[in-house]
C-alpha cells in the first residue's frame, strides 16, 4: 500500500526533543539513573482547591459537552483575570477557551494566516511555532538572536524583517526555552513597529505569573487601544497552576478574531473537557497563594543552577528573568548540540534538549522544575561531562 501523506503534514520537522526524551525514559526503564533536565512542565502537583473544584464537577454529573469556546462562567473569569492583571477589558465573547496554550496558539495561525502570508518568529523559538505556521501555508520568517542580547530582537531586526505580506509577529515574553524578558520599552517599542505597519502580534504570556528578581510581565495590549486591536493574547493555566495534563488553555482576542477562532473551534475539537473548566474557574478565582513559594524555590534552583553553569569550562549562561529555563551557550565545547545532548546522556545520564530543536545550535536548554537535589546531582554530571570533551 502506497500511502500518501499530504503535502501540510509531510513539511513538518520531526520532533528532537521526542528522540531524546524516548531515549531517557527507555533508559530509565531499564532502571538506570537518569537526571532529568528535559521537562517543559513544573514539577509541583496542583493545587488541592482546583482538584477538588474538578472532582466535585464530575460528582455532580458535569460530563456532558459544554458551549465548544467554554463555559461562560470560565470565560469571564478569564476576561476578570484581565482586567485584575493587566488592566485588560475584554467582553467573554473575546474570550476562547481551547485544550490548552498549545492549541490556543494553533487556532489563532489558522484563524490569521494562509498560503502567502509571513510570519515573524524570533529565534529560539518555542519548537512548535514554525510548525503550526507550516501547517497553516503560510512561512516562518526566523529572526535570530543570540545570548549577546538576552535573546531579545532588536527594533531594527524586526522592521527590517516587515514586508507586505508579514501577517503576524510572535512574541514571547518570558521565553521558553530561554527564559529572557522584554522590558517594558522594548516591549512598546515592538508593538509601536507592528500598529505603524498594521501587523497583528500573537502575543504567549503562559509565563507571566513566572518572573524573577521583581522584575514585571507587561502585556503589548495593555500600551493603547491601537495596541490593543493589534493583539491576541494567548495564555493558558499549565504553567503557573501546574496543570499541564489538564488541557487548558485560553485567548483573548479582537471581536471578529476570537469569532473565527470560535467557528474553528466547533467544527474540530469542540469544548475543552468538561470537568476540567470547573478547576479552571477554580484556579483563576481561587487563592494564589501557592505561586509565592513555587516562585522561591524556582528563584533558588535557578540562582544555583545559573553560578554552577557559568563555573564550568567552556559554558556560559545568562541569567534567566522568567520562565523556569536556562539556556546555556556551549559552542565553545565544539560540538553540535544535538552530538553535546545524546552524549550527555549516554555518558552521564543526563537529559537535556539540544538548542537546535529551538533553532540554536549553540546551546542547550535546562529545565530546572526538577528537586534542588536533582539540579545538584546533574549538574555534577555535566560537569565531569565537559571535563572530558
Ligand atoms: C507550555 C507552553 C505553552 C502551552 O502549553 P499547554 O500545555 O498547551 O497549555 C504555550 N507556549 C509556550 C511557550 C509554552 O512553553
């Protein structure tokens, strides 16, 4: 059987973060002792209040399709978080709630980009972001940046990289997989570029609630109503509620967008679970209590994680201000980073995801929502590791 796979699904780069992260669980399967600095999620449970709100959701017997863009007690509690957070006025009709940041991020492509049309993605981007462009027809438009400047484009890079047929710009802020953080003017001065030339940002702020050192989140949407039309923001409660496997993500959106975004919606995946928006309500509306200590014991490992790197030979690393990622440069140690990744790990049992997955072969990323423990145990390893190369 010849079996033809379309042209959108066949232009999909194949996941390397997948070959390596197999590899650590097949490894740790077989019972050895492997340190893990590959996750993209926290490492803490969630918080017992949004459990109980989604326990209690089943008890009830709330397991029957819901309006497919969510409840409308869950999409005003999103709209509330706005204006609570960022001084945002959204209407809940703004508001979509999907299964996940992810596939927020997905039906806003679809919804904005076609066959022809540009997208501005500065590098290192979060993997998936060219691939839902792809999948769309439409074409990444890479803009490289490097730890010289935090990882952040430069007003001139990015109006130089405007053309006709740009369609979107996304940022984020903080960054996953380098946990860099755009200032308020840089973040102004960016969305000052995209309302001159009348391109739409698709602005991530999964991270928001995950910042270090005092340092503050500002949303592109909150600069003027200008600003405000030109943004769709995407965010989501698996980071800073540790609720990756609950699939729940939202945006917020102009009018005629979030009601495209809607119509796809409803004829794809329909409601986001059920049970599900009940904890989310929880989560939006309840205390926050527990995001205090996840911040300190973040801020600790990356203090500890940060100084170790920057000791090691041939391995520099900026600080990260958000997000719970470093992302070390280790082209001075000569190896690409997908060789420096599975030797890491073949050697010394330590996952890490190569920097190109990302777009940057000149580093790799470490996650540390991992244990204190964990953090010290790999990086002992990685340092024996450099010793050798
Ligand atoms: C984790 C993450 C998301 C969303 O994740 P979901 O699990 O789909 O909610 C979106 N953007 C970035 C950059 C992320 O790291």
């Amino acid at each position: 059987m010849n079996y033809k796979i379309s042209k959108r699904a066949a232009s999909l780069a194949p996941s390397l973060t997948l070959a390596i992260d197999s590899k650590a669980k097949q490894m740790k399967a077989e019972g050895l002792d492997v340190v893990g600095f590959g996750a993209g999620e926290p490492d803490f449970d969630t918080p017992i209040h949004i459990k109980d709100a989604a326990i209690k959701a089943l008890n009830d017997g709330f397991t029957k399709y819901t309006p497919s863009s969510g409840i409308p007690e869950l999409r005003q509690a999103v709209a509330d978080k706005f204006k609570r957070d960022n001084g945002l006025t959204y209407k809940p009709s703004q508001v979509i709630v999907s299964n996940g940041g992810k596939h927020s991020c997905y039906n806003v492509i679809l919804a904005t980009c076609e066959e022809g049309d540009e997208v501005i993605i500065p590098s290192p981007y979060w993997l998936s972001y060219p691939e839902m462009v792809k999948l769309a027809g439409a074409t990444p438009v890479i803009l490289q940046t490097s730890d010289k400047t935090e990882f952040k484009v430069t007003p001139e890079q990015l109006r130089s990289a405007i053309t006709p047929k740009t369609r979107l710009f996304i940022l984020n802020s903080p960054s996953n997989p380098t946990g860099s953080l755009y200032t308020r003017d840089e973040i102004k001065t960016l969305g000052d570029i995209c309302v001159e030339k009348n391109v739409l940002i698709m602005s991530d702020e999964i991270y928001e609630k995950l910042v270090y050192d005092g340092a503050e989140h500002v949303s592109v949407a909150s600069f003027s109503p200008a600003h405000y039309d030109h943004t769709i923001i995407v965010h989501g409660l698996a980071k800073a509620y540790s609720m990756t496997g609950w699939r729940l993500g939202y945006l917020a959106a102009p009018e005629p967008i979030a009601k495209a975004i809607d119509a796809i919606q409803s004829h794809s995946t329909s409601n986001p679970t059920s049970f599900a928006q009940k904890g989310g309500v929880a989560a939006l509306n309840g205390p926050q209590d527990h995001l205090a200590k996840w911040l300190a014991e973040y801020s600790k490992r990356r203090s500890y994680a940060h100084e170790r790197l920057n000791k090691m030979r041939g391995i520099t690393c900026v600080n990260a201000k958000g997000a719970f990622y470093l992302f070390p440069n280790i082209s001075a140690l000569g190896l690409k980073s997908a060789d420096f990744c599975s030797r890491l790990l073949e050697q010394e049992k330590v996952a890490a995801v190569p920097g190109i997955a990302f777009g940057a072969d000149d580093y790799m990323r470490m996650s540390y929502a991992t244990s204190m423990a964990n953090i010290e145990k790999g990086l002992d390893r990685l340092e024996k590791f450099v010793q050798t190369l």
